[in-house]
C-alpha cells in the first residue's frame, strides 16, 4: 500500500520502543516489482525511516551516497531479516522536521508504487533522482523557481527539444546540457557551446549576458549565441508540461533521463512545485548568431582591467548579421 503523511506518522508512531539490541523496528508497506519498502525506527536512537531493500542492484557505500538538510541516505543491516536484499534507509536528521519528512517519505513511496513495472536499475535511478530533489529543496528553500528563473529554464528546454529535432542523439543532447550545473554556457556541444538566452519582450530582441566571461569565444570556440523569443499565450505551455513532454521523449533512454532528471534538480526544478509554474509560454522565435570578433560584446580583452565583473543586455535586433540555421550549427560543431 502507499501511505500519505498523516499514515507514515502514524506507523513511526507504533513502531515506537527499545529493542534489546540495537537495530532497525520495522514494517512492510508493499514490493514494487523486485524492490521491498519498509517503514521503520531505529532502536535505540529513534529516528525515523523508510528502508529500500534491492534485490539486484548494486548499491554505492554510505560515503558516496547523498546527504543533506533534514534527511541522510545510507547502507542498512537487517540481520536475519534481511534476506538476500540490499538496503538502503533515508533517515531523518535529528534537527529535521517531521511533518516534511513523513512528506518526503510518502511522497518518495508513491514515486516506488508508480515505477514498479521498470527495471529495478532505473527505479533505482529515479529514486536517487527524487532523493536529491527533495535536498535541492530543503537547501534552496521551498518557494520553487523565481518568474526569471522559470522564464530561463523554458528557454533552455524550447532549445533542448530543437536539438533533438535535429537529430543529435537524445544522450548526447541532454550530457551537453551544463547550464543547471552552472557551467559558463548552456549547452556543450561537439567542438564547441552555444549559449542560450531567453526573452518575453515584443519590441526587440534584448537579452541579458551574465558576465564578463560568457560571450568570450577564446574560451570556447566556436561559440554560438541562441535567443529564444517567447511568448505568453493559452497556446503554449506551462514549463510542467514542457518537463513531462520531455521525459517522455526520453523514456526509451534511461542513462539519458537520469541525466535529465539530475539537470532540473540543480536547476532547482521539482515536480512538487508544478502548482506554481501556472504561465503558458509559446516559442515564436529562434535566432542563432555566431559569437566572433565582429560581435558586439564586453569580455576581458576588450574591457579596462579595473573592471573584473559586469552583466550587460545586447538588442539582437540590432545586430546586423544573419541568422543560421541549427542544422548548420550543429554540423559546424560535427554532431550531425
């Protein structure tokens, strides 16, 4: 059975009490396919858990697996209970909260249910994907992303659908995208980047460069500046949408929708703020320039040495060069 908050408190509550040796008290919720769920509370600490025990997967040691705010994830022993399964128990920090907890876990226990029918290696996957979401969450707080932010990231997965339209492989696409992980440009790609910039407005074509560093193509050449013109509109879509049409995409590829998974998680994406992404953005526009000597820019060659940091908008409207095709793009970089 999956359990809501109010339940799993309820069960940590009646696994209450010492046990003569140290160890885990527990109870089973239900299998999803190989995979076993528990509940449980460790004696005689105390602390709150759900156990996953796996029959197949190779598990990394404690050390290496995550950690965070309000909960940590390590290797369990049950003993004679254990059976032939290797467990892994998320645990609550002892100054976490419980009520966001037993939200984590109930909500960490649904994602189990819905996902029994994969293989026990991706249902593996998608909890270490979701296990790390919840921590972006509770490190970056629990608002969701700004109307900025929310604005970006559509852009970079409007460019990240046409990448794939364009025939680069889905694993390729998705391994190039290093924006969430705050690399200096968005996309990496075969010899060279392209950076991906956004804009809502009707008149022009502004776009805001980040720093001193992004357009300097002595770093990355070539390099590529895309600017994505979108539009509020009923015929768009909300960015939940654009995530959910993009997994989809990517559900024949499981290494690439890992990927993606731990790519919206730095972005600061999780599935439990969809409530809030409530706009409709409409792609209208895709110009693609090529950042070179000729290209209107502030990078560090050309900029005082006293200055050491500046943002700054370009008018692409303004520059008097023609826009290329992605095909030609992407063949120029050698991935088609």
């Amino acid at each position: 059975m999956v359990v809501n908050s109010n339940g799993v408190l309820k069960t940590w509550k009646a696994l209450h009490g010492e046990l003569k040796t140290p160890g885990w008290r527990s109870i089973d919720l239900f299998q999803a396919g190989t995979c076993l769920i528990k509940l449980a509370r460790h004696s005689p600490s105390g602390h709150e858990a759900v156990l996953i025990g796996f029959a197949n997967t190779k598990l990394a040691p404690t050390p290496l697996l995550p950690k965070g705010q309000g909960f940590r994830m390590e290797r369990a022993t049950l003993g004679e209970t254990s059976g032939a399964r290797q467990w892994l128990a998320i645990v609550k920090q002892p100054s976490g909260c419980i009520d966001l907890f037993a939200a984590v876990v109930a909500d960490i226990t649904a994602l189990m249910a819905a996902n029994g029918d994969c293989s026990e290696d991706l249902l593996h996957q998608r909890l270490m994907g979701r296990v790390r979401g919840w921590q972006e969450f509770m490190r970056k707080g629990q608002e969701g992303l700004s109307k900025e932010a929310e604005q970006g990231l559509i852009g970079e997965l409007c460019f990240l659908n046409h990448l794939i339209e364009s025939g680069m492989l889905t694993y390729s696409v998705v391994d190039g995208w290093k924006g969430p992980a705050d690399g200096l440009h968005d996309f990496v790609v075969g010899m060279g980047s392209i950076e991906v910039k956004s804009t809502i407005g009707k008149e022009g074509f502004a776009v805001r460069i980040a720093s001193l560093d992004q357009l300097d193509d002595s770093r990355s050449s070539p390099l590529y500046l895309a600017g994505v013109r979108l539009e509020i509109s009923d015929r768009g879509r909300t960015l939940t949408r654009y995530v959910t049409d993009i997994r989809s995409t990517l559900e024949p590829d499981p290494a690439a929708l890992a990927l993606f998974e731990k790519a919206l998680h730095d972005a600061g994406y999780l599935d439990m703020h969809s409530e809030n992404y409530s706009r409709k953005f409409l792609p209208t526009e895709l110009r693609i320039l090529l950042v070179d000597s000729d290209f209107p820019r502030l990078i560090p060659f050309n900029t005082p040495p006293a200055i050491c940091w500046a943002q700054y908008e370009i008018d692409l409207s303004l520059i008097a060069t023609d826009t290329l095709a992605l095909p030609e793009v992407l063949e120029k970089l050698g991935v088609i």
